[in-house]
C-alpha cells in the first residue's frame, strides 16, 4: 500500500504576479520579519485535505472534476498579519463570490470523506511569510493584483532537506 500524501487544492498565481508580490515583499518587509515563502509555492489553499490515502485521493479528485462553476476575478488588494499562526498574508477586501463557492464545494467534500475541516471560518489568503511572531507594519498593497482565475489544482506537499515543495497532481478548469 503506498504511504498517505498531504494533500490541498489551491489557486496557483500568475508567474508575473509571483514576481510582483515578491519584489513588494522585498521593498516592504526586513528579513527578520519573518521567513518568506519562496516565490514558486506562493499559492491560495482552497482547502487542506492532511494526509489521504490514495483511495481517498483519487475519490475527491472524481468529486473535484465534477464541479461546473464559471470562473472569477481575484484583486489582491488587502495584507495582513495573524499573530496566532504567525503569518503575513495577502488577500482581498472581498473575496469573490466564485472562490468563496468553490472552497465551500471542495471543503464539504473533503469533510464528507473524512478530511477534517476546521470550523474557522475560510479567510482565502497566500500566505508571503511564516514565523512571522512579532507585529509587523503592514504597509497596503501599493497597487493591486487582479487577475482572472479560470482553473483550480490539487497540491502535495513534502518536506525534504529543510525545504517544502508543492507538487501539482491534478488540474481542473472552470467552466460554466
Ligand atoms: P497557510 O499558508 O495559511 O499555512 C499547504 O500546507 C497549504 O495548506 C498552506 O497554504 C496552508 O495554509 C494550508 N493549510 C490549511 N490548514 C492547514 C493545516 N492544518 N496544516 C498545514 N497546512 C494547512
């Protein structure tokens, strides 16, 4: 039997709003702020699935390629910082009615098979820095993102020699 994989479906970013978000964080946060996330895992997690068998997997991948919605706009156009999981983030002052939806749908079928979902409410968000345990100035989006999001992906992470690695499984797109 192969070893469970921790798994979550995300948005990836543009490549060039990777870059963007990056030289921002760069011109507005020193390094003892908090350790960045590299540039290539900057992502929005639409939900955390932990660590799934792969007949798990391959069930909620066949509930995920059944979603028909249409796609969305997302702005990032706000930052934050949470103290309690020591993160600096980037968001938007409203999320898009489509990404709140899809989430919702991932979420509750990943609950339905068992993934514990936390009751927090879903606060979408790409997390820039971790370890982030002292507050920071939180200086606005100097001007904002917005793009068009027409697919969403299924994710593993691993960790290996100090470093976390988000590998793509699965792509779906976001058609009416
Ligand atoms: P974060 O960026 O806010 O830490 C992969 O770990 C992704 O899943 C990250 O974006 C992480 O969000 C998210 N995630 C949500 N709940 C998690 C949990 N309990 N453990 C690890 N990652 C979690």
């Amino acid at each position: 039997m192969s070893e469970p994989k921790r798994l979550f479906f995300a948005l990836e970013l543009p490549s060039t709003v990777r870059e963007e978000i990056i030289q921002w964080r760069a011109a507005h946060f020193l390094p003892e702020a908090g350790r960045p996330v590299a540039a290539e895992n900057l992502h929005l997690t639409l939900a955390f699935l932990g660590d799934v068998s792969a007949d798990k997997e391959k069930a909620l991948a066949t509930l995920a390629g059944r979603i028909r919605q249409p796609g969305f706009t997302l702005r990032l156009d706000d930052a934050g910082q949470w103290l309690r999981s020591r993160v600096v983030w980037l968001g938007s002052r409203q999320s898009p009615r489509g990404l709140l939806q899809l989430a919702n749908m991932l979420r509750a079928q990943a609950a339905r098979n068992g993934c514990y979902q936390s009751p927090q409410p879903f606060h979408p968000h790409i997390t820039l820095l971790r370890d982030a345990s002292h507050a920071v100035a939180i200086p606005p989006p100097g001007f904002c993102w917005s793009f068009p999001v027409t697919e969403f992906a299924l994710y593993a992470s691993t960790f290996a020699r100090g470093r976390t690695r988000y590998t793509e499984l699965q792509r779906w797109s976001l058609s009416e």
